[in-house]
C-alpha cells in the first residue's frame, strides 16, 4: 500500500483508538471529532514528511506539533488536563511513525 494511504488508514485507526476512552467519559461531540482529526491530519503529515530521523521520533516529534495548537486551549484553564492527552500522544505517534514507516511502501 502507498506511504500516503497508509498513513491515513494508520490515523484512522489510531483515531478511534484514542477516541474510545474519550467517549467512556462521555466528553463533547466537538472533542471527540477533534481528537480523530488529529490523528488522521497526524497520519498524512507522517507519511508526507522527508524528515530524516528514525520513525518513531518522526511520529512522536510531528504529533507533538500538531497538538500544540489545541493544546493551548484545552490547558488553558487547566493544565493538569494536559497530562493525559500528552502521554496518549507521545504513545500514540510514536507507534503512528512505526506502523507507517514498517507498512507504507
């Protein structure tokens, strides 16, 4: 499968992942389809990226800087919020940057 549709389909998957303990608490619709998005946007800029470093750091580096912006507003108020949602990420992208460098062809 081409490095680009992996990386979308690896989003996905990984979106739906991060999503489930989301909706167990029942946070908003918004929150929800935000976390998602993240991932997919996450998957494509991994699998589109020429950065030369191995691909877990890739992973771990691109999806840090995709969540900086909302991370922003969700600590806003509350920065102890962050503390989940950053080590979802750093395991998330992490394996996101190994699944599509293994996988994407």
């Amino acid at each position: 499968m081409n490095k680009i549709k992996t990386g979308l389909l690896s989003g996905i998957v990984v979106g739906i992942f991060d999503v489930i303990p989301m909706l167990i608490q029942k946070l908003p619709w918004e929150a929800n389809i935000s976390a998602f998005l993240m991932w997919v946007v996450t998957g494509f800029f991994i699998s589109t990226s020429t950065l030369n470093i191995k691909p877990v750091l890739k992973g771990l580096i691109i999806s840090l800087l995709v969540l900086l912006p909302a991370s922003i507003l969700i600590g806003w108020k509350e920065p102890l919020s962050l503390l989940p949602i950053l080590g979802m990420t750093i395991m998330l992208g992490g394996l996101l940057g190994y699944f599509i460098h293994k996988f994407g062809k």
